[in-house]
C-alpha cells in the first residue's frame, strides 16, 4: 500500500455563518501512539530542503523502516470542528465525517473565508482570495442534498492541537481521533466532550456514518477502515486510488520549507518539524489542472490564490505517514460502499492520468466484505478536486452513488 500512498492539514464559541452550522471545541481522549523517527530535524529553511532530499533517497530506509520505535501514550487532544445541518423541510439522511488531506486544513470542504474559531479569532488570511460557496463547497453540496455534516481540522492544522511533529504528531493518532469522532456520533455524545466554553445543541446519535476522506485524509480514512471497519457505514475515498502507474512525484517536488519561516505571521509560533510547500507553483503543480483559461473543467485563477492563501503545513511525522507508515491493510469488518473517487488529471496519484490506472481486483483484495468497490474518475479535475470548476458536479455523482447505495 505504500506506493499507492506514496504521495497520495478553548474559548467562548460562536455561530458559522451559515445559520445550520455550529462551530467548537472537542476534547478527545485517545490511546495515542508516540513515535520514535529516524529522520534530521527541521528548524529552518535548508533543514526542510534536507528532509526531503533524504527521504528520497532510493537507498534509504522505507517509511516503515524510518519509525524505530512506538509506544501506548494516553492523551486527550483539542479537535475544532463545525457540525452542519440541513436545511430545514430537508430529508435527513445519514451524517458524513469529512477528513482533509495535507496542506490543508477544514477549509478544503467548505471553501470559503468568512468564519472565525470558537475564540473569535480569524485566521490571519493571506491576500484577499475568496470563493462562491456555491460553486465549490463541499460542506454546503452535502447539507443541501439532506446529509447532515461534521468537518474538522486533523491534528497539527487549524484549530486543533499542534503536536510534536517528531512523536505524536503522526497519522496514527489521526486515524485514533477519528475513531472516537465516530464513536461520539454514533453515541451523540458530543456535548459530553466540548471544551470549556464551546456549545452545541443536543443531538441524537446517528444509525449511519458516511467517511469521506482526500488524498492524506483518505489514507487516514483507509487506516479506520483497516481497523475499525465497522464504525463506518460507507466511504468515499477522494484523491487516492490503487494505481498500476503510481506518481512518480517526490518529496523533494513539493518544494518545502520550514512553516515558521516561510510565513511568520501565520506560522511563526509553529514549533520545529513542520513543513509546507514555498510558493504557488507547487501548489498549482500538485492540485490543480486545466489545459488553458477557458477549459470548462478547469480552475479559476482565484481558485488558485484561495488554495495558496488557505495552506497549511504538515509534520514530518505525518509525511512519513503518507509516504507508507499509516497501518492500512486489508478490512475483515468494513461492510459498506465504496468508492475511490479521483480527478483525471491527478498529479500526485496517477502521474496527471487516471483513467484505467487502477486494479480492480486489488480493492477486491482489501476489502473483501464491501458491499460495493466503485471507481469514479472526475473529468479534466487534478488532485485538489473542490477547487476546480466542476467541483458541483462531482458531487452530485458522489451523492447519486451513495443515494443508490442506501445512503
């Protein structure tokens, strides 16, 4: 799984602007696991360019190899999310658990720049890039199609904790957070677990649990379902995919730098260990794709200075972890659908072509008890597929899929 991995983000609370969402703060107590890596530090500029040069190396250890060591820590993270309702007079139908992938943060699914964290504090923006909600967010598709939503920020991005990027600032305790997320929808015990000064309305547990995770929080996405299968009804897995021509990107490609650095005003207090691409090209270049201005499937050059706007860094925990070390294996327990939902032109996972770039039998493989295996490839889309013009479309195929499968 490795390769198809290989490269694949406590105050008082107040409303989401949209009138059916609430925004807070969740303590979550895990089992986590503290890594022991072989990998430098990185506390600058040329200590990021390092890391990857390193972890390139086609001689050098596997991403398995670079985790010497792990131990049981329990712990109780911070985790912002926003849980969205449908409107109302809609069906409601099941609840959908968004996981992001890296470089981002929950802004990926809702593409837009108007809310501020429980605190009351607004990110520090970059720029004055904004989007039509309409046109690209996930999160207002989803509530309108009747689904109920909870988006969250992954360990180390946005409102949540910011760990040590060496120890437990990895991908297996994001796999674990989602677990117990899950586990308290399922329950509707979310309101036993806010933190000081965060509310949310009583609710009632959900009977069904949708997972739809992109590209590092697909990997995730794929680990819950390896280990805990049966807490999740379905799954949409977006921007990653079995591929029989995997990307050739490399780390190195992604154009590090130190996080602190490269922005001071939005990332001077990050601690050591955390990385993010430098500039627009590599952003460009890793999620987006369109073949001149007027390609109707392409992206807007707004949508490009919103996704580099939003950009948030990653651990070098957590790019070992997509590099290969996340636990994902074959599921005895999953025994939903699933979908493997990618862009045509996806750089980082088919090389920029998807189409019968997949085996089949491999998901068969993996999870053997699916109730359905489904590829959907996203026409003219790169990786970053809310980003581009014909986000809506891809998903009103996502819900049409889940609706033909009971979801």
């Amino acid at each position: 799984m490795a390769a198809a991995l290989s490269l694949a983000i406590h105050a008082t609370a107040v409303a989401f602007p949209r009138p059916n969402c609430h925004s807070f703060y969740l303590e979550v107590p895990i089992t986590a696991k503290s890594w022991t890596l072989d990998v430098p530090r990185v506390d600058n500029d040329i200590d990021a360019v390092s890391f990857a040069l390193n972890i390139d190396r086609w001689s050098g250890p596997n991403a398995t190899e670079l985790v010497l060591a792990s131990r049981d820590v329990n712990a109780t993270y911070t985790t912002y999310a926003e849980l969205c309702f449908p409107p109302e007079g809609k069906d409601k139908k099941a609840l959908q658990i968004l996981t992001h992938g890296a470089f981002f943060d929950h802004r990926y699914c809702k593409d837009t720049r108007s809310d501020l964290f429980p605190d009351g504090t607004n990110l520090a923006y970059l720029g004055d890039a904004t989007l039509d909600e309409g046109s690209y967010s996930y999160v207002k598709a989803a509530t309108d199609a009747g689904y109920t939503v909870l988006n969250y920020d992954r360990l180390n991005n946005g409102g949540s904790d910011k760990l040590d990027a060496y120890t437990v600032g990895n991908g297996e305790n994001e796999v674990e957070t989602l677990r117990v997320l899950t586990e308290m929808a399922r329950a509707g015990t979310f309101a036993h677990h806010l933190c000081p000064g965060s509310t949310l309305p009583q609710i009632n547990g959900f009977d069904k649990v949708i997972h739809v995770g992109h590209s590092f929080g697909s990997g995730i996405t794929a680990a819950l379902l390896s280990k805990y299968g049966g807490l999740s009804s379905g799954a949409i897995l977006t921007g990653l995919l079995f591929t029989t021509h995997p990307s050739e990107a490399t780390s190195v490609s992604q154009g590090f730098g130190y996080a602190a650095s490269t922005n001071r005003t939005l990332f001077g207090d990050y601690p050591s260990g955390y990385i993010i691409p430098d500039d627009t090209n590599r952003i460009q270049s890793g999620f987006f794709h369109r073949y001149n201005v007027t390609d109707p499937n392409g992206f807007t050059n707004e949508a490009l200075d919103y996704a580099q706007s939003i950009k948030s860094p990653v651990t070098v925990a957590e790019w070992v972890s997509l590099r290969g070390a996340l636990p994902i294996g074959p599921s005895s327990t999953f025994r939903g659908p699933l979908e493997f939902f990618v862009g045509e032109h996806d750089a980082l996972i088919c090389s920029g072509e998807c189409y019968n770039n997949y085996d089949l039998s491999m998901l068969k493989d993996f999870y053997p008890h699916a109730t359905a295996r489904d590829v959907y490839v996203q026409p003219g889309s790169g990786h970053g597929l809310t980003l581009h013009k014909n986000a809506t479309a891809g998903y009103i195929a996502m819900f049409d899929w889940l609706s033909s499968n009971g979801l």
